[in-house]
C-alpha cells in the first residue's frame, strides 16, 4: 500500500485557506450558511492555476486571507452571488 502523496508548503497554505473559510462560514446565521459555501466553493474553483505559478498562488492565497477577514466579520451576515 503506497503511502499518503506528501504536499508541498503552497498547497497545505491553500487548503487550510479552504478550511478556514468554512469555518469561518458556520459562523454565520444558519438560513445564510449555504450562501457562504456557494460562494467560498465559487471562489476556489473560477482560478484555474498551474500547481508551479507560485506567484500567482502566493498572490491568491494573499488576498483569500484579507477577504476571509472581511467575510469572517459579524457585521456580515449574507453573501450573493
């Protein structure tokens, strides 16, 4: 039995990324929580990068993290898509 493929520090950053934002979102009222998923799924696939494009991934993960500061405040309550 092979062994679990190991990743590279970019592609744990980006799922921990993904983590958070749904953590993030079942903080949310509960009617509003699907709207969140939507849109954090949304928002992970419209970037179609090449696993070695580090720069653009760094960028991305950059501004990932300032909006899930923003999303993640209780001031905000719903998200449209």
């Amino acid at each position: 039995m092979a062994g679990a493929a190991r990743r590279s520090g970019l592609q744990q950053d980006v799922i921990n990324l993904y983590r958070s934002c749904f953590r993030a979102a079942r903080q949310k009222p509960l009617e509003n929580r699907p709207h969140f998923y939507t849109f954090i799924r949304q928002q992970f696939r419209q970037h179609n990068l090449r696993k070695n494009d580090f720069s653009t991934i760094e960028y991305m993960l950059r501004r990932g993290k300032r909006q899930l500061e923003t999303y993640s405040s209780s001031s905000i309550q719903d998200v449209h898509l």
